[in-house]
C-alpha cells in the first residue's frame, strides 16, 4: 500500500509538552565507556523551527519503509520550508496527499518511493504537483499505548 499521512492537528496543540532528554546520546553500536547521566527537560515546541506553519501527521502505508517510516508513524511536517532534492515530504497527487522522497532527473520531477516493490510518480510539468510540506522528523512507535491508538483511531 502507498504511504499516506493523515491530518492530525497543528503543532501548537502540544508544543507545550515536556519531555526528559536523558545525555550523553546512548550508543547504538557497541556498549560504551559508563558515563554520568544527566536529564534534561525539552519542550516540543523546541523541536520545531515554524510552530505555525508544522503539523502532525500519521503515516499509513509501506512504500517508504527504506527511510524508516512505517504504518502508524507520526510524521512532523512543515510547510514554511521550501522543498529541496531529497527531502522526504507529503505532497497531493490527484488531490490525494502521499509520502515520497522528492527527486529532479533530467529536469524531471520525481516522488521517489523507499520500497523497491512501488515506483516512482513522476510529475507532469504541466499539472504540477502541491506541497503540503516537508517531513522534519518522525516518532516510530515501538510500543504504543492503547490510549494513543483508541484516540487516533477516531480521526482516521
């Protein structure tokens, strides 16, 4: 299935959200040297350079699993941003809005997918193509709550 993004709400709904950022980063490789932990609180809102203009989305669908966005992960997307070659962003093909990376080929533009079993859209130079945005982040669910499901299950 294309990967979609579903509309959840403005940033500023939960820029305001605290979170505990544990330092030193913790290493993904080989366990490293022990090291004094620290924490520090982070808003969300510190994530994000356009409150006004960002949005959350959820993402459904596989075809960009290679960029590690799967079914269910909330996407951070920005509008403020002007799209550049190789940015990941939701754009409306045919009205509808898709998850793509986005390409220029021989002065062609491309939605590139990140799964080998989908093929790219190209965009007709005539038509054109509306940007909704370009993804900044992503929050990968590992082990979701079932609160969070049952909320976000009225709003797809």
């Amino acid at each position: 299935m294309p990967t979609h993004a579903h509309y959840l709400g403005s940033v500023e709904e939960c820029q305001n959200v605290l979170l505990t950022l544990v330092l030193p980063p913790v290493p993904c490789g080989a366990p490293g040297p022990p090291e004094s932990y620290r924490e520090k609180r982070v808003q969300i809102g510190d994530l994000i350079d356009h409150p006004y203009a960002s949005y959350l989305w959820v993402a459904s669908g596989d075809s960009m699993t290679g960029a590690g966005i799967h079914s269910g992960d909330f996407l951070l997307v920005d509008k403020a941003l002007i799209p550049i070659p190789n940015d990941i962003v939701i754009a409306a093909v045919n009205g509808e809005p898709t998850v793509k990376r986005l390409s220029f080929e021989d002065k062609k533009v491309l939605l590139l997918p990140e799964n080998p079993q989908f093929k790219p859209i190209p965009i007709d130079p005539e038509e054109g193509v509306k940007m909704l945005g370009v993804i900044t982040f992503t929050i990968h669910p590992l082990r979701g709550s079932n609160g969070v499901r049952r909320r976000l299950s009225g709003l797809q």
